[in-house]
C-alpha cells in the first residue's frame, strides 16, 4: 500500500542584510529552517505565517512568495 503525504512547505526568511532565519530546537539539538504541513483550506503562505508564528513567536509581513 502506497503512503499518502500532505503537502507541506518550509518558509526561507532573508532579510535587507541577506541574513536567513533559522530556528533552535531543543527537542532535537539542531538549527531549522521553519517548516510544516499545509491545512486543509490553508494557502502556503498563510501555512507559513502560522508555522513562523507556531515555531519561533514571529509575524511574517510577507512581501514575496516564491515557488507556491
């Protein structure tokens, strides 16, 4: 039987200065990038509003999308 996977995405932040967010998670000792499934009725960008906020407490005001 074939595994089914719901679409999922990982937000790249870069800001003026060409720094990249990356978070800490302590549950496994390592750096992420934030990432998370998309829920029904969820655009990529709004599951990436959520997760930056859900993850690391962030806002995004995002300016542009790419590879939706």
């Amino acid at each position: 039987m074939l595994k089914t996977y719901r679409k999922a995405i990982v937000a790249i932040i870069i800001n003026s200065d060409k720094n990249i967010l990356i978070g800490y998670s302590p549950r496994d000792a390592s750096y992420k990038l934030p990432q998370g499934g998309v829920e029904i009725g969820e655009t990529p960008i709004q599951t990436a509003k959520r997760e930056l906020f859900e993850e690391l407490h962030y806002n995004l005001a995002a300016k542009k999308s790419l590879f939706c």
